[in-house]
C-alpha cells in the first residue's frame, strides 16, 4: 500500500514538473515568435497605421502590395539574385575545403600535423576586425574591389567548420576505411564514398551555419561593394532607411522575403539535425 502511495506521489511529482517545464519552454518560445508577428503584421499595414495606439496585431485592411512595391523601390531582386550567388558559393566553398582539410586532420598521418592543425584552430581568436583591413587592401590591389571575388574569395576558408568536421570524422570507425583499403580503395575514394556519406548529419549542420552567416553578413559586402547591381540583401534592407524616415512597412515586407530562404535552408536540413541526434545518442 506505501509503495503504491509512492509511486502515485512519484507520478505526480514528475507530471507537475513537466507541466511547469512545457509551460516554461511554450512562455519562451511565444516571446521569441512575437517579433517575427509583429513584423509580419507591420508588412501588410499602411504606412500611417504602423504607430497607432493601442497597437493593431490584425490589419485593416491588409495590403498585400507593400510586398510588390518591395521589388519596385529599389533593385531588390538584383540583390536577391546577389546573395543567393554569395551564399551558396560560400558554402560549397567552404564545406569542400573544411572536409578536405578535417579528413587530412583526422586520418592522414604527416609531420607536424597536430601543431599545424593547432595553428590553424587559433586563427579563430583572432577577430574579424583585425583582419579586414589587410584582406581589403589585398582585394584592392587585386583589382576585385566590387566584384564576387570580393564577396566569396575570403570567406572560402573555415577555421571552426575544419574543427567541427574533424571532431566527427574522429568518431567514424577505421574499420570502414581499412576494409575499403583491402578492396583497392585509394584516399579520395575512402573520402567520397565512405566518409562524407556517413557524415550527412555534420556535413548539413555546418553548411546551415555557413548559410545563415553569407546570408546575413553585412559589414564584408558593405565596404567591397560600391555600385547597386553588386550589393546583397542586407545592405538593401538598409535602402528602406533614410536619415530623417524609415519606411517600415516596406522595410518589413523585405524582411519577411529575406527570412524566407533561411526558413527554407533549416526546415531542408532539420531531419540531418534529427538524424544526428539519433545517432549521437546510439553511440
């Protein structure tokens, strides 16, 4: 009779918490989202209805055209067009060369090889700030100054997605390897067929976090950039504010379409995320 009496109490216990955590995580998850409706609903308001009191969270009515007007005040889809070549070069780029270099990392052996991956890995405490002026002028002197070499050259290279990749192919039995050498496999066959397959859960976190940063960087395109036809998204959205007014309703209209596409990229990549919980959890 008490070890029942427990266990109902031990039930009750852990239901009263679990309801104050759902309700924590849902009061959380509201206040984050209540930025994004506010900007949905700003984008499909009249200019005169954006600071109304009390605040209007439903349109009356709703104008649909603040979204078509986005494309017509200035050379918005010149910049979509932009920063879809910017970032998806971006991250091919640099998932292809932080695989190679994590593979050499991790399993080819060659002097030196723990120093230089340490080398390289303290690159990462050095800020972007200290090293834009240099990687500027060497631009400049190159000729490249507004132009997509500008834009996706330097950022080719990724210290943290080489130290990522390297940490999970670390986790990839040999066995696999050593059976495929016995079959005749050389290196870059093992690396194609074996390594980046097993590694799809990595391979698409980090190529989410590349994404998301090309697609949003801003200060790098700012300075390399000086005509419209070459400038991305992020410096557009800064067309809709003038020194003495901001034209919000458009403003907000670009955002929602900008959002879109990294809506897009991580709702693609969320079974990977998934899988590679999965599988963490297995091993």
């Amino acid at each position: 009779m008490a070890s029942t009496k427990t266990t109902k109490k031990a039930k009750l216990i852990e239901l009263l918490t679990n309801t104050g955590l759902y309700i924590l995580l849902s009061t959380i998850a509201l206040v984050m989202i209540i930025p994004f409706v506010w900007m949905l609903s700003t984008s499909l308001k009249e200019p005169g209805a954006v600071f109304t009191y009390p605040p209007e969270w439903i349109p009356n009515p709703f104008v649909f055209r603040n979204y078509i007007d986005v494309w017509n005040a200035v050379p918005f889809l010149r910049f979509f067009i932009n920063s879809v070549i910017v970032s998806f070069c971006m991250t091919v780029g640099q998932i292809t060369t932080a695989s190679l270099a994590a593979y050499a990392f991790a399993r080819l052996e060659f002097p030196g090889r723990d120093k230089i991956f340490l080398s390289y890995l303290g690159t990462m405490m050095i800020p972007g700030q200290v090293t834009m002026i240099p990687v500027f002028i060497l631009i400049k002197k190159l000729g490249w100054i507004d132009t997509y070499q500008a834009l996706i050259l330097p950022e080719m290279y990724t210290a943290y997605g080489t130290f990522m990749l390297r940490q999970f192919f670390l986790t990839i039995p040999k066995d696999l390897e050593e059976a495929a050498t016995i079959d005749g496999c050389g290196k870059f066959r093992i690396f194609f067929q074996i390594i980046l397959p097993l590694s799809k859960p990595a391979l698409a976190t980090l190529a989410t976090f590349i994404f998301l940063g090309a697609w949003n960087s801003f200060m790098w395109p700012l300075i390399v950039t000086n005509s419209m036809e070459m400038k991305t998204l992020p410096i557009g959205l800064a067309s809709f504010q003038g020194l003495y007014s901001t034209d919000w309703t458009l403003l907000m209209a670009a955002s929602m379409i900008v959002l879109a596409p990294v809506l897009l990229v991580y709702i693609f990549n969320q079974r990977f995320f998934v899988k590679g919980i999965v599988m963490s959890g297995m091993k």
